[in-house]
C-alpha cells in the first residue's frame, strides 16, 4: 500500500473544485450496460383463419383484474383471505422486504461512513518518598470519516444488481399471488361441482326409493316379480352409496381450499352462486403472444434475473482496478478538559490510498477444468 499524505492546504479547496473532484472521482463505470435481447415472437396464435388472425384483439384476458374475472362474492371473500394468510404468499412477501434491504446496504457502500469516539482519563497518584502526589487528567475527542470513491462503478453495478434482484423477486411474489388465485378459483368451482353432483344424487335417490315402493306395491298385486323389486332395491343402495362417496370428497376439497387459505381443515361456509349460476365472458380475447411474454410475471423475473447478471459483471471487471479509498480524521486531544476544545488542541489527519491487485490465485479471472473421467471400470 503506498500512503499518500496531502498538504495542510488541500483541505481548504473551494467547493466548486471538491465537486469537480468528487465528479471525476465517479465518473467511470466499468461493465456491459444491459440491452434486451431481440425477441422474433409471432403476430397472431398457431391454427387461427387469416380473418381471425387479422381482426385479433391487443386485449387478453390474462390483463383483467381476478375480481372482474371471478364476480361470485364468496369466491372473491375467499381469495382476498388466501392472499392475506397463505403461507406462500407470505414468504414470498418477505423475500421482497429482504430484497429491499439488500438494496439498502448495496446503496450504503457508495456513500462515505463518519463516526465520532470519544475517551476521557483521570488518574491521581498518592506522595510516596520525595515525590509529590500529582492528578492527570486528559481528553480525546476523535471524528472518523472514510470513502471509497468508487471510480470504477463496483458499488453502483453493486447496487444495480440489487435493484434488479429486487424487482425480480417481487415478479416471483405476482407469480405466487396468480398460482394462489388460479388454485383457490379452480378448487372452489370443483367444490361446486360436487356440491351440485351431490344434489343431483340426493334427488335421484329419492326417486328410486319412489320407484321401490310402487315396485313393491306391484309384486304384493302379483304385476311384478321379486326380481323386479331387487333390481330396484340395489338401485336404491347404488344412489346411497354415491352420496356417501360424494360428502367424502366435499370434505376432502373443502380442506384443500382451507389449507390454501391459510387455515387447518375445515368445511367453507358459506356457498356462493351454483355452479351453472356463475357468470363467463361470451368469448375469452386471446391477445397477443408478444404480449404474452411481456405480461408473463415468470418471464419478467427471468429478465430482470439477466440483468442484475449483466450489473454483476460490472463490479467482477471493476476488481481488476486499482481501488482507491480516502480517510480524515480531525479532532481535540488536550491534558485539560477545559481546553479539549481550543486552538492549539485541534488534531487532524488526511490520508489517501490506492490498492492495486497483482495476483490473487486466479480468483478475479477463474478457469473452470473438467475433470477427467475415471479409466476404472464400474463394479
């Protein structure tokens, strides 16, 4: 390290040459800047007629809010409580605040740090022999101020990377809250098909228990066999048996629909419209598959993912370069409490230095070497 110790005048430039400094000092910013890749997608879907290829709509159906999509109140109740209490949702909620922080510490290393310490001694001796008894008192007060000038742009690809990772990780949480709505939408439909099965069977049931006694009825007058009344007794069973068979798996999916809300196994209540009651658009707008792609929140974090890569780039470029910090530390260092604070007791020191890396192992340019596969043959 070579020690650069700048004259008593230095300090007192004028602010407009301090800037001019400061300016050059972080100016230049090593690494790629990033430039999205050249997609070729196409301009309508695979297998429509040119007439609907041409009049294709620019909306899809995939930009609507889930409220307008799902209009059934309860649907809607339960998927605003899974997006408030589903487990998923949440961790992937924290992931973003983690990210913020991350990008509060990447932003910090761009700005100097000061710190001030300050130290107090009082000693008193007793006489002992021909030495009189003495009280020393002394006091430090001591301002530390450090910068890295990132003249190489290491911190600001630093934090661009983290701002990257950040948007990135908030995609992943709009791809949980869309896999959550999509889940909790496609169970309760299922839901309400079985409830609407259930009903169906229940009514079915109580007509072949008509159907068995007037079949009954008929055997005692001597019109139908036995057989006739067996054949509608086991009809009878085979719709209790549905019935049966249908409440367990109600129960079942009422569960699941729980557990995606964020709760423990239990029935949902209540039920919302019927399933043949439930509100569709006429037709569903396709859209584009260029916009697909774009509104994609999977491929968006993928994006965002390459460019905080791209940004990475930048600060292992910026190792190469000579890294150069600047530190002061000004104070007041005086025998006297009461004269901590003159003239004569100001203390200062301004130093200056520049690290440059000449060999690090191959740690700033790593090689990756396959390794040779094994002559040795496998038991």
């Amino acid at each position: 390290m070579n020690q650069i110790h700048v004259h008593r005048s230095a300090l007192f430039l004028s602010p407009i040459a301090m800037c001019v400094f400061v300016i050059f000092l972080s100016g230049c910013t090593v690494g790629p800047n990033y430039k999205r890749p050249n997609t070729d997608a196409p301009t309508a879907y695979r297998g429509l007629a040119p007439e609907e290829a041409a009049s294709a709509s620019t909306q899809s159906l995939g930009e609507q809010k889930w409220w307008e999509v799902f209009q059934d109140e309860e649907l809607q109740k339960l998927i605003r409580t899974a997006l408030q209490q589903n487990y998923d949702a949440r961790i992937a909620a924290t992931h973003v605040l983690e990210a913020q922080a991350q990008v509060g510490l990447a932003r910090a290393n761009q700005l100097p740090t000061v710190s001030v310490s300050g130290t107090g001694t009082g000693q008193r001796n007793p006489a002992i022999g021909p030495i009189p008894s003495y009280t020393f008192n002394s006091g430090k007060v001591i301002a530390n101020a450090a910068w890295d000038a990132d003249f190489w742009g290491k911190y600001r690809r630093g934090t661009e990377a983290a701002r990257a990772n950040l948007l990135s990780t908030d995609w992943a949480r709009e791809e949980v809250n869309a896999t959550l709505v999509a889940n909790v939408a496609a169970a309760y439909f299922q839901l309400r098909e079985l409830d609407l099965e259930l009903d169906i069977s229940q009514k079915a049931l109580a007509s072949r228990k008509e159907s068995l006694e007037l079949t009954k009825t008929l055997e005692e007058h001597g019109i139908n066999s036995i057989l006739d009344v067996r054949q509608a007794e086991q009809l009878v069973y085979t719709a209790a048996a549905d019935i049966a068979d249908l409440n367990r798996r109600i129960g079942q999916q009422e569960d699941f629909l729980s557990i995606l809300l964020g709760n423990n196994p239990g029935p949902i209540t209540p039920r919302g419209k019927e399933l043949i009651d439930q509100p569709h658009p006429p037709a569903i707008p396709a859209g584009l598959p260029s916009a697909l792609l774009e509104r994609r929140p999977d491929i968006r974090q993928a994006e965002d993912l390459l460019v905080a890569a791209n940004a990475r780039i930048g600060v292992a470029r910026a190792a190469y370069f000579p890294d150069i910090s600047l530190t002061a530390q000004p104070g007041f260092l005086s025998s006297s409490l009461t004269g901590l604070f003159s003239g004569s007791a100001g203390l200062w020191t301004f130093a200056g230095t520049i690290t440059q890396p000449i060999f690090e192992g191959g740690a700033l340019a790593p090689t990756f070497v396959w390794p040779k596969r094994s002559s040795r043959k496998p038991c």
